[in-house]
C-alpha cells in the first residue's frame, strides 16, 4: 500500500478537476468548462467522487486546495485517466472534457440530491439584495467642432 505522500508525488501528473468546472451558477470566465445546459448547480467534492468511483477511476481529493480564480472555492479532485501505456483506463472517458461531460451527467441523475449552496456564497447573495440600486450615470457632454 502506498503512503500518502506517495500518492501526492504519483498524482502531479494527474488531470485536476475543480467543482466549480461543471457549476451551472457560475461563467466561463469565472472557470465554468461545460456550456451550462451540461452542467448542474453548486456540485460537491463527494458526489464528483462517487462518479469517479462509479466509472472505475483512481483519484484523490484534496479539501484543501483552493481554486485558482476563487480562492473561497476549496477542494479539487486528481484524476488518473491513462495507464503507463497511454491507454485510458475507462474507454469512455478519453479526454477530460468527456470526463467532465460524464460527471455531470451522473450528478443529475443521483435521486433526491440536495442542493447545498455554500454559506459565503448564500451571504453574498444577502448583501447584494440589500444594496441600493444605483442608476446609471450618462456623460451629456456637447460635440465642438473645432474650426
């Protein structure tokens, strides 16, 4: 059996997978990777490892990581697609794009999951509520020719 640390060393070469890649709640630009049709809203580290789990992939997952655009999103998970020959473990999934594509579709269709908006998160949403609309203000500004 391998030793933690063991483990850390193997998987850097490993595909990384972030929860919020397949958040339907979240832009492209704020690191959304699946157009949001594909995608579901606030995934889970656990629920991302069941599927893992499910399609027969090695991982690892790592709570404390943070996400590179928002450091308030913790957590990612290392993923071993391809054996030492270059032959991916699960003909499925070939790419990460399909590997992200398949978790989704599999988080949909786990029964009576429960949607956990997390805390900082439900906060932010408090307190832009309660800000005052504030209207937008046009520059009237006259054209001079200058003659």
């Amino acid at each position: 059996m391998q030793t933690p640390e063991q483990i850390k060393v193997e998987s850097k070469t490993w595909k990384t997978i972030y929860p919020p890649y397949i958040d339907s709640t979240l832009t492209t630009s704020q690191g959304r990777r699946l157009g949001k049709v594909n995608c579901i809203p606030h995934p889970q580290l656990m629920e991302i490892s069941q599927c893992l789990s499910s399609l027969g992939l090695r991982h690892v997952i790592d709570q404390h990581a943070g996400f590179p655009k928002d450091i308030f999103k913790q957590g990612r998970i290392k993923v071993r697609l391809f054996a030492d020959d270059k032959k991916p473990y699960n003909p499925q999934v070939n790419c990460k794009h399909s590997l992200l594509q398949s978790i989704a579709k599999m988080i949909k269709t786990i029964p009576n999951r429960k949607v956990e908006v997390p805390a900082y998160l439900a906060q932010m949403e408090i307190e832009k509520q309660n800000q005052p609309r504030q209207k937008k203000q046009t520059l009237n500004k006259k054209k001079h020719k200058n003659a």
